[in-house]
DNA sequence: TTGTAGGCGTTATCAA
DNA sequence: TTGATAACGCCTACAA
C-alpha cells in the first residue's frame, strides 16, 4: 500500500529499452539525442511520474542549489523582508533558501556557518550579529570556496561581497531633515554595540551638525540597545541635563518609540517642542497615531541585490572570485513626529 | 593556494592504513570499533580537517534532515515568528528550515510543495493559501510518504497533524469581552476568504451573541480582505445603517486599523463610543497611542508545537503515521481600544 | 545517436 | 574488530 516507490532514470530506461544515460541526457536536453526519443523519454517520465532526484544531481555536480541565510532572529521585520527579497530573486533559478539565525551570538555564527558548509549551500548571505568580532570563522567560507554576501551588518574581508544602504548618508539626511526642522540641540541615540552600521549614522549626522555649523556635545549622544526601555533611559537622562536637546535621531525604531513614550509622559509636544526620528521604517511607524519620521532601508530590494549579486558570481568561471559593494540609497520618510512643515 | 581539496574517509583511510569502512564506523560511533581506533580516526579527521558531507549522507540514507516550510508570505510577522518556534525547535535536531512562499497562489504552492518534494525534505510544514480550494496536491505529498503538519491554516485531510489556535474560543472571547463592556450591537469584520479560520472565528462571535442574548444582524457582518483600506470602508458601509455599531470585532489587525482611523475622522470617541478589538496581536496593535485590543496566536509556540509533530513522528517507526491535532488556547490581551475598566 | 562504465561520499551487508 | 563490496540516483567521458 502506499507504494510510491521511488521512479528512478533505471526504471524508464528498462521500460523504454534503452539505456539510463540516454534517459539522462533526454531529459537535461542534451543536445545529442534524437527529438524522438527525448519526446518519448519525456512523455514516459510524466506518465510513470518520474521526479529527478536532486540529491545524486548534487552529490556529483558539487552543486545543491541551496543557498543559505544566516540572520540574528527571522521574525525581525527587516530580516525577514531581506530574505522575502532573497527568496524571490532566486527561486525562478531553482534554488532553495535555507535560514538560520545567530540570536545575536557569535557562536551560532559559527556554528551555522559549519553546519551550512557541510551541507554543501552554494553560498551563504548573511548580516553579522552584534558580537561578532572577529573574521576568522568568514575566512574559513572563502577557503572552502564557497560565496559568500553580506547584507546591512557587514565586515570588511577582502573577497567577500556586500549590500548595504549609505548609513552615512541616512545619519546625514535625519539630522539635516531635523535642522531645517529648526533643531539646533540634536541628541544621537546611537547602537550600543561596535556594527559599522551604527558607526556611520553617527558619523553621518556628525557631518550634518558640522556643515550647519552647530556644536557637537558629547552629551547629547547617548550609546542605546534597540530597546524600548532605551529610549525611556535615555531621555530620562538627558533630561537631566541643563540645557536639554530639542530634537532626537535615534538610530532605531524601538528607541525612538521609546523616547517618544518617555516625552509624552513629560507632557513634551512633538515635534513643536521636541522632533524625533527613528531609524528602519518599521511597520508600526506609519501606523501611530503620531507617526514617526524613519529612514526606510529598502529591505526586500537589498535582499534581491544581494541574490543578484551572487547569481553574477555564479556565472563567471566559478573560480574567479569578484568581490561587489553596493550601496544603496536610503529613503527618508518625513512624519508627524519631526514635521513642522518647514524645508 | 585555496586548494581546499574536499576531505573523505578515504583520505582518512589512507593515511591511517584502515579501510574507509572503519573510518565511517569510527565517526559514527559505531559500536563495533575498538576505542583505540575511534580515538585515532577522530583525532586524524580532526587534523585534517574532516567535514562529512551531508549530501552523501542523505543520498544513501534517504534522508536529508532539511524540512520544508510553505508560508504565504514570508515577512508577515505572524509567519516568521512561526518559522522561528520551528527552525529553533529543530536546529538542535540538526534539521535546517528551508522556506518557500506561495502568495496566497495555490498554483505556487503546488509548485513548491514539487521541489520540496524533489529536493527530499524530510518534512513539510505549511499554512495553506487563500486561493487553496482542493487538497489533490496534498495528498501527493501523503503519497510519497513525506510527514506533513499544518500550522494555522489547515484543511481536513485525513493522516494530516496540524497545529492551530482555537479560533472558534477567540471569536467568541472577543466577543464576550466586547459585550461585557456593555456593547449590544457588535460588528463583526470577517475574513473574505473561505479559510477555516475566519469561518471559526465567525462561529464563535455567533455563540457569544447567542449566550448573551443578542440578536444575531446579518448587516452588522462584513467580509474585509485583511487590508486597512478594507477597515475603513467596513467602517463607511456599517455607518450608513440606521442602526449604527457600538463595538467593531474584527478578524484581523489590519482591518481593525482601518476602523478605527475611519472612526477616528468620523470624531467617534473609542472606546466610549465605540469598542474595537482585533486579532493576531500584531506588534504595532501595542504601540499605538491608543492600543488596540487582541488575540495573541502564540506564533512563536505554534511553530515548536509543529515541530515536536513531526520529531514525534520520526522517531516512531517510519510507517506509521500518526494524525495528531494540537488546538492551542488563545489569548485576549485586553487595550485601550476596547476597555471601559468593565470585567 | 546511443551504450558502457566509473565515480560523487557514505553506509550497510557480508565475510574474514 | 576490521575489510571488501555494493548501493543510493545521477551524470559524463569514452567507446561503439
């Protein structure tokens, strides 16, 4: 009962009385084969319900058509539209997305890594975790030849590919945006931990406060970990200080959330008295009720570049390794939490 | 330079003057194997750099230890967070998640549910899409022999485990909950397709009017598709009754959303005037300013419910399958959007 | 154009 | 306890 025994390319070929390679080569369109038999071979298969096996094509061409993505967690907005932009690009070409997530930890860095490459994935995407700090385990990706992208949390290796969005720009762009918004005490609520992502918001809006000829005070910038709570923290603290900020850019959603929160139950107006922006476009930013002003990262687009990038790898000669930076341009989606109508 | 020349058993053999069969018992813990040998081969895998290679592996075993998830969307916080519970489920079982979606498209689903099956998952866990009208693909699935569970979204299909919520239950907590804040003429925003789930949670608003007493309207029931724009227009259709609501239940945040921005610049006061509660307990659906009631789907324990399933499933004897069905108890996280402080 | 044979890396069976 | 061998299903030189 049941039955479904497996059809394999044997069994067409005793059906059909030939041999399995001409079966083989009927149905991968070989080119030395008359049409009359790739038609037969190709209507017998169908009618005994033949399905090529996927796993002996991999183990002797070397070749799995998986690809694997290696995320801190997959139910974070952003990640999960990077890998929906990954998924879509690359399934019309037969590949298979395989996840997995680091919860932020190095050693499952590591870990998935291995596991991956024993697997055989023809190429690994993946956004660092906040402590990873060292490259030796992505070292051990390119001995084994494998490709390999980063995607928004990148590391600088020589040979590996990445897609990113300008965070430089984007610092610059909220703090500007927040400038021409009238703010001249702009507080920085930046990443806690050492990704050059946070690392170039900051330098970004550094840039912004110096073109506009306004001061940079350390006290306004203030390290927060994507964290509600943060942002309730850290304008706690820097409403303790004399002269108190009149506009927040932090470098995450949650934080500015948090911040927001933390103003209103000071009865603070936003934006009139204090203008604050975010940072990743999260969904819940359009939806407040006082939506808050974020820089989008276009995440389903940079998973799809990111794919492309990988596909223009494989179809160079497979050994030469081509190392691609992408930056692209973040969006800036202007809201009520730093509107005041000015330009 | 790279070489990176893959190591096999046979290189072990080799240099260590034993068979490749020795080698692969000694890595396998095989029992038949003196100590002496184990420790040697495990010690010589390790110098030479010894990966296994999972493919070989799957290929003679059969299996592969990748399971396959089928979702509708992929970033849709609900899935992901289904996905999570199941790839951190199964991690630890050295089964790695492959993810694929339909877009609500059953022809996608047919298609995917085919590679996977090609590919030789060991597993495939899905949520069926909207358009899915008839199981004959499933059944191909049951053919094969493939272990399958459904998550949320199941259709009857006997030999099928499936995980889902009571939607019945929370169609009817919402409900009571509505009324007991004194409501009397509750809407109900339905889903437009014909998944069991809307059809439960219909159900289930229906009991709670008729324990309470309520009259059962027809026109207060409207089929929304999911979106905000289809809230806002419920709202505009249920506002041109004589007879207007005092209480919107609506099977999804979404919708939920809609109906109140439109109440809101209808300068309908919530949730004095009108009660609104919605389902899924999306993240944003906490963040509001004025928080919207909801059913929490425990995505994230769905997904580990699903895969303790199927673990429970391998490791009985392969031919046996087993049908179990895991109903999970929803949970009412009352908010602003619907709390007069009645009990 | 088609067939034969060997091999991808493992593991399981049967002998030794 | 260990070794030789076949097999998982497919592809591809090489021969015919």
């Amino acid at each position: 009962m049941s039955g479904k025994e497996k059809v394999t390319i044997y069994d067409i070929s005793k059906k059909l009385n030939v041999s399995a390679a001409t079966v083989s080569r009927a149905l991968n369109q070989n080119p030395k084969i008359s049409v009359k038999t790739r038609e037969l071979v190709a209507k017998t298969a169908a009618e005994m319900n033949y399905k090529q096996n996927r796993l002996a094509q991999a183990l002797k061409s070397g070749r799995t058509n998986n690809i694997g993505v290696i995320v801190p967690y997959i139910n974070r907005s952003f990640f999960s539209s990077v890998i929906r932009g990954i998924e879509e690009e690359l399934r019309p070409h037969g590949y298979h997305v395989i996840i997995c997530q680091s919860h932020e930890e190095v050693s499952n860095e590591v870990e998935q890594i291995n596991t991956l490459l024993n697997t055989q994935i023809d190429c690994i995407f993946m956004s660092v975790s906040k402590t990873t700090q060292n490259s030796d385990h992505i070292k051990k990706v390119l001995e084994e030849n494998t490709p390999l992208v980063f995607f928004d949390r990148k590391m600088e290796v020589p040979g590996v590919s990445s897609v990113v969005i300008d965070d430089f720009k984007a610092g610059f762009m909220v703090t500007e945006h927040l400038i021409k918004q009238g703010c001249t005490r702009i507080a920085h609520l930046s990443g806690e931990s050492n990704l050059e992502i946070y690392k170039y918001r900051h330098e970004g809006y550094c840039a912004a406060l110096e073109k506009y000829g306004l001061d940079y005070v350390p006290e306004y910038v203030i390290k927060a970990n994507s964290k509600i709570e943060s942002g309730i923290e850290a304008v706690t603290q820097l409403w303790d200080l004399e002269l108190k900020p009149d506009a927040i850019f932090a470098a995450g959603d949650y934080v500015a959330l948090g911040a927001i929160q933390e103003l209103r139950d000071r009865n603070i107006k936003i934006p009139e008295e204090v203008c604050v922006a975010g940072f990743s476009n999260e969904p819940f930013t359009k939806y407040m009720e006082l939506p808050i002003t974020s820089i989008d990262q276009t995440p389903q687009l940079m998973g799809k570049i990111a794919a492309q990038v990988f596909l223009e790898q494989v179809k160079q000669n497979q050994t030469i390794t081509i190392e691609k930076k992408v930056v692209l341009p973040p969006e800036l989606f202007v809201r009520d939490s730093s509107d005041r109508g000015l330009k």
